[in-house]
C-alpha cells in the first residue's frame, strides 16, 4: 500500500499546513518582465502555511 499524506494537517499551535507534492511546474507570469516565468523544481514533498506569516506571529 503507498504512503499517503493528509491534504491538510493543522499544528499544535493550531497552524494549517497544505500539503504539496514533489514536482515540476511553471512561476511567475508569461507576459511582464517583473516577475517572468521560469520552471521550479520541487525535488521532494512538503507542508506550507495555508495562510501568509504575519511579523508578529514571526517576531
């Protein structure tokens, strides 16, 4: 049977983590030049916040 991983996991402190599989895709934007696009590779599966850190939360 395959290892499976929760979609979404929360925290002891009560953060909400979304799980993201290893893998290729493309960032940024296809027109524009402030951010253009370029492909990331995930070498392996992680966890990221659900919401962004706020500085107090991070100070």
């Amino acid at each position: 049977m395959a290892d499976t991983k929760p979609l979404q996991i929360r925290t002891a402190n009560g953060d909400e983590l979304l799980f993201v599989e290893g893998g290729s895709f493309v960032m940024g934007e296809l027109e524009g030049s402030e951010s253009p696009a370029h492909r990331v590779n995930l070498t392996y599966d992680l966890y990221v916040g659900k919401y962004p850190v706020t500085f107090q939360e991070y100070d």
